[in-house]
C-alpha cells in the first residue's frame, strides 16, 4: 500500500530518536532467580502491561513482566503513526501465517503480531495502512453480553465504568485543534495512563464525510463512539499522545519503570507452563519455564501468587496447549501429556473480515494519501514536520472518521440463524473510509487518485483455531482464522457492499467520485457481490475469543468469569482470547478494559 514510503526504510533503521533510558533485564540470564515474585506476567501488549503496571502499584508485590519481543524505545516505524506499515514482517513481528482460508478462496493471510516491547499495540498490519490506535470500548450491548454469557455483572458496562475512565487521558489532538463537536469530554477519564486523542491533520474528505451524515439518514454523525452507541459515523478516537503513538510501553510501562517491585525482562519468551503443586485437586502452574531462542538455555521463574498470561488470541492458547492444558487427543498427538481436560482451549477463534471497495476520484488539487505513497520528496517533507514539530499528516494512522452501522431490516438474512450481533445498537458492520489507494490483492496503481472506503463485518459466525504442529515452543502455532467459514458472515459483507454504493451517492461525492475501480465495478448482482467478497476480503488482524470465559458450569468456557483458567490454581489469562466474542468494535480499548478490571480481581483475591 505504502510501497512508496519503502524508500524511507533506510532512514528509519538510523534510528533517529534518542531511546528514553529505561531499565530492563535484556537477557533471560539477568533475571534474579533468588528474587521472590508475587506475580507473573507473560506478554507485555494492552493486557499484560496493564495488569502488570497495577499490580505493581501495591508496592507489597514483586511483579515480573515478560516479553519474548525486543525493546521498541527509539523506533520510529513505531512511534510516527503513519509509518506504523513498515512493521509488518519484520524483526518486531511475529510473522504467523494462516491456513489456506476456504472461506477465501484458498488464500493465505501474513497474520502480523507483536513480538517486542508493548506487544501488538506497538504494531501494524501487514499491506494496510491499518494499525491499533482506534481506541474503542466497544458498544454497551457487548458489555451486556460479556455480563449474561458469564453470569457476572461485574463485565456489564455500568459496572466498568470507572475502570474506562481510569484507563483514559483525552488530550489536545496534534494540530491544536479544538475537540468541541468531535468528542463528548463528560464521559471520558483525563488523568489516566493511556492518551486517547482525534486526528492531528485534517484531510479533504474528512467534511465530506461529515456533510453526507448531514444527508443521507442512514448514515447520522455521532459525536462520540464511545459512549456505550457505536451506530453511525464519528471522528476516530486514536492512542496518540502529541503526534506520536501511545503504546502499552508508553503509556503504562516506561513511566512505571526503575521501581524496586516491578522487573521487566525482554527477549524472553515463555515456553511452558509449570505445574508446581495440586491444590484442592487441581493442579497449580506458578512456574514459568522461558527462553530467549530454541537455541539458549532454558530458565524457570516461580509466582508465589499468579501466573498471568497475556500473550494474545494466538499465542496464550499456544502456551496452555504446550503446558498440557487443552484437548487430551489433540495434546497426545503432539506428545503432549494431558494435565488438563479443556476441550476448547484454542477454539472459538474469530476475527474481522475486511473488504476494501475502491473508486477513482478527482481530488481537485487535494492532498490524497496517493500523492504522498508515490512521493519521496513528500515523505522526506512530511517525516521532517513530524520530527521538528509532531504535526502534519504523519500523526495520522488510520481514517480520521469511522461508521458503524446495522443493516437496514428486509435482508431476510437471519431466517435460518440467529443475528449474531450482541443487540439492537450493536453494528453488523463497519466503513473505514481512506484517502488513497487500498487493497490486499492489487498493487497500487502507479497513477490516479482514489477512495477506498473499506467495509469490516463485526459480528462474524464463522469460528477458526489455534493448534500446535509439534511440541516445540518455537514452532509456529497452527492458525485457522475461519474467515467468511458461514454463509451469512458473505451475505452481511455483501449488504456493507451495498451500503458503500449507497454511501458515494450522496452530493458531496458528487464530481470527487468517478467511478468504482476494477473488479468492485464489475459486482452487481448479489452472486457477483459475494464472489468479489470472497476474492477480495483480508482481516483486520483482531484475532479473539481462543479461550473464551464463560459461566462457571458452561461447556464451552475455558476461563471461569474472573479469567482464571477452568480445572487449574494460580493461573490466568488477561488478553483478547477471554472475550466470549470479539467486540463489535476495535478492540484495543476492551483489552484495556478487561486489564483493569482483572486487576482489581486479582487484587480482591490477595492478601
Ligand atoms: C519475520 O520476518 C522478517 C523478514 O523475513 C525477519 O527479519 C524477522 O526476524 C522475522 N521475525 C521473527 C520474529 O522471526
Ligand atoms: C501545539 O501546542 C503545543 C503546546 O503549546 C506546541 O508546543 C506545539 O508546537 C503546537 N503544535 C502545533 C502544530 O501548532
Ligand atoms: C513531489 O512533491 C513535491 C513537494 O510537494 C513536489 O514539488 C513535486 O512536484 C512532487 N513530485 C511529483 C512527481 O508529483
Ligand atoms: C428494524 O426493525 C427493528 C425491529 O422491528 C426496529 O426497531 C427498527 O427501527 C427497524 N429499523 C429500521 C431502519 O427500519
Ligand atoms: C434457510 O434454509 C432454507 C432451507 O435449507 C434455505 O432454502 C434458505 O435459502 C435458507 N435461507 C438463507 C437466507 O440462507
Ligand atoms: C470486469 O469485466 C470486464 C468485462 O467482462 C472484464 O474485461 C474485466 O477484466 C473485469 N475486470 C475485473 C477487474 O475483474
């Protein structure tokens, strides 16, 4: 997408950013095996930098933090949100491929991950110009949901309330420009640890946007998504703090660092689960075996408390799996022995399909992200107004506007299965509307300008996987993302087609917008619309839900509603693999949200 922008690469890797100067174990080898520690935590992403961070705040407790990725300090690609493509496929992920997807075609996804330092918060999506700064709490439905499915309303979205806004600093956007009519300051946190900010440059298509939700009722402005109604378009709230990307790091990390209780090891990745003791007949893990590659030693630290792991949808099930805490058959195929009969650990796996629909536009002189993807001139300009100033179109990361909508009723979709959205103001789908060229199966045109206004399903019914190939912690996981598996999940896809048609209608499109390009303009009926969702759709990379929580005596759950892990002591999960669904929303934010919280559990618990 931004191939243009390759030609910075060997800017970046000058790492003109001075590194804050930080404390950290760098080596496996560095951490005090005579220190005693309370808790803990595996992965340093939203979810274990959160729940590691306040859990060192009591300073009663010795808190490890570990992360098998490297430091991210003074990275650019990671810190100017415009350059965040370039860390897709490099050192810093962990470059996971999918199973050929049926649902697809038969194509294959390159499924970026974070392996550093602030874990997938500090990275972005392979041939996007998607990241994971949209900060989203994700619609109050879904928080209902997450409360009935558990039994536990502590998960409802009143009861989290204080845990949202704890989480949350609104600040200043990096223009300087006003937040009145953007967003709504009364429901947000303005002390906490992560900045939550509106764009910082303004594009011309930006009032566009505006003026259609102005004209077409379908598509109605709302002034803030994260108030509980996600439905219509409003502007992206982004982790961004002044112009540069607000990671876990930056936000809940590095400020907390160089205090006696709280130790942060890098390049150490957790290899197994260690089963330490059987407490009320169930086996206790408090022990976490880690190394920093297939080749070194291994080494084994021990929580007196908890063992808490935050390793992602993808990797946390990897990790049960290979302590011997999954499917019993599964386990012995891979000679594995079985410590813990849970049949749905790495299950339930699910995601977003995203669709990129493009037109040819004549921007009329307007800055397009066309111009500066082509431009080396332009990109040397625009990284230099970030470095000097913080300002101009490299603080934006993703669309300054975002929609979230139902389809209109009549589809006569759900005749056959229930609508699997989490209620009645919870969106079927999603329009991230960007200047520029877009797509994950055609390179960018070398002229032109263009419009693409991409189109995510958010409540999918197709269910994918997480296995082990073999019981080597270095193997790569077995990933199935069960993309577009339902029939419905390309019907609603086929719908959101509709709903973009509808959407450049509008007058403020009219002589911007040309014409569809390639193979969108040649989908018309609705057998041609599905084919095209199925050649043409990726992901947005929000894998979810592979050890789903669930009522205590529920078939399904792999965690009981506080996050500990059914049938075992002493061990959590605190990451987007214990949302029952993925969230209608991005869902950064709810991993912060379910951080908090499981904080405050496990201190409930400690005493
Ligand atoms: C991912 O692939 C890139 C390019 O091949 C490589 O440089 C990098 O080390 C890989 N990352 C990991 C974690 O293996
Ligand atoms: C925004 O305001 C801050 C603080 O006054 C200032 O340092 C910065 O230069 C301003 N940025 C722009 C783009 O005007
Ligand atoms: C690239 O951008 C520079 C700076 O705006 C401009 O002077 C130049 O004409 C552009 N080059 C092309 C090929 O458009
Ligand atoms: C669709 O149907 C639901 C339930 O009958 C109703 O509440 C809603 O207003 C309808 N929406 C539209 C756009 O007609
Ligand atoms: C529902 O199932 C019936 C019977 O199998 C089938 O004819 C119909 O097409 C299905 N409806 C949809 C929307 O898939
Ligand atoms: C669109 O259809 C035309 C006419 O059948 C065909 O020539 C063209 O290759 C198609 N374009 C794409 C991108 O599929």
């Amino acid at each position: 997408m931004r191939s243009g922008l390759a030609r910075l690469a060997s800017l970046l890797a000058l790492g003109l950013l001075p590194a804050a100067s930080a404390v950290l174990y760098t080596d496996p080898s560095q951490v005090p095996s005579t220190k005693r520690y309370d808790y803990v935590v595996i992965g340093s992403g939203a979810g274990g930098a959160t729940v590691a961070r306040r859990l060192a705040e009591d300073p009663r407790f010795n808190v490890l933090l570990m992360e098998a990725g490297i430091d991210d300090a003074g990275r650019l690609d990671v810190q100017v949100p415009y350059l965040d493509v370039f860390t897709a496929g490099t050192a810093i992920d962990w470059n996971i491929t999918t199973l050929p997807q049926p649902g697809l075609k038969g194509r294959t996804i390159a499924y970026t991950r974070g392996k550093v330092l602030g874990g997938t918060t500090n990275l972005s999506t392979q041939c996007s110009f998607l990241d994971y700064m949209c900060y989203n709490r994700g619609p109050r439905d879904d928080w209902e949901k997450y409360a009935r499915v558990t039994g536990d309303p502590g998960w409802s979205w009143n009861a989290l309330q204080g845990v949202m806004r704890r989480i949350e600093r609104l600040t200043t956007p990096a223009d300087n420009s006003s937040l009145v009519g953007r967003v709504d300051p009364s429901i947000h946190g303005l002390t906490g640890p992560l900045s939550i900010t509106v764009r910082g440059f303004e594009y011309d298509i930006d009032h566009r946007i505006v003026q259609t939700t102005q004209q077409l009722p379908e598509f109605p402005f709302n002034l803030d998504h994260n108030s509980g109604d996600m439905l219509g378009i409003g502007y992206t709230q982004s982790t961004i703090y002044r112009g540069a990307r607000d990671s876990s790091t930056t936000s809940y990390i590095r400020p907390f660092l160089n205090r006696p209780n709280f130790d942060v090891v890098i390049n150490a990745q957790a290899t197994k689960l260690l089963q330490t003791a059987t407490e009320f007949n169930l086996p206790a893990f408090r022990g976490v075996q880690f190394a920093r590659s297939a080749s070194s030693p291994r080494y084994t630290v021990y929580a007196t408390r908890e063992v808490i792991v935050s390793a992602g949808a993808i990797h946390s099930p990897q990790l049960l799996l290979l302590s011997g805490i999954g499917p019993p058959n599964e386990l012995r195929a891979v000679n594995i022995t079985p410590i813990v009969n849970a049949p749905y650990v790495g299950k339930n796996l699910q995601d977003h399909p995203l669709l990129s629909n493009t037109f040819e536009v004549d921007p009329r002189g307007a800055l397009t992200g066309d111009d500066i993807a082509r431009n080396q001139t332009l990109q040397n300009i625009f990284l230099n107004q970030w470095i000097q100033s913080r300002s101009g179109p490299f603080t934006v990361g993703s669309p300054n506007l975002l929609g979230f909508f139902r389809m209109p009723n009549g589809t006569g979709i759900f005749q056959n299965v229930s609508d699997p959205t989490s209620g009645p103001r919870s969106p079927h789908y999603e329009f991230l509307t960007f200047t520029g060229f877009v797509s994950f199966v055609e390179p960018p045109p070398q002229t032109g300008h263009y419009l693409t206004i991409l189109t995510a399903l958010m409540a999918p019914i197709g269910r994918g996987s997480v296995r082990l190939p073999n019981n080597n912690p270095f193997a790569k996981p077995i990933v199935d993302l069960g993309i577009l598996a339902a029939r419905e999940d390309v019907q609603v896809m086929r719908e959101s087609v509709k709903a973009v048609r509808r959407f450049v209608k509008a007058t403020p499109w009219q002589g911007y917008v040309l014409r569809e390009h390639g193979a969108f303009a040649n989908a018309t009926t609705d057998a041609q619309i599905e084919d095209y969702v199925r050649s043409n759709t990726a992901t947005v990379f929000h894998a979810s839900s592979s050890l789903a929580m669930g009522a205590v005596n529920s078939i399904t759950g792999v965690l009981n509603p506080d996050l500990t892990v059914r049938g075992t002591r002493g061990l959590r999960v605190v990451d987007l693999s214990a949302a029952p669904t993925v969230p209608e929303a991005h869902p950064l934010g709810a991993v912060y949200i379910m951080a908090e919280r499981a904080a405050d559990l496990i201190k409930s618990v400690a005493h």
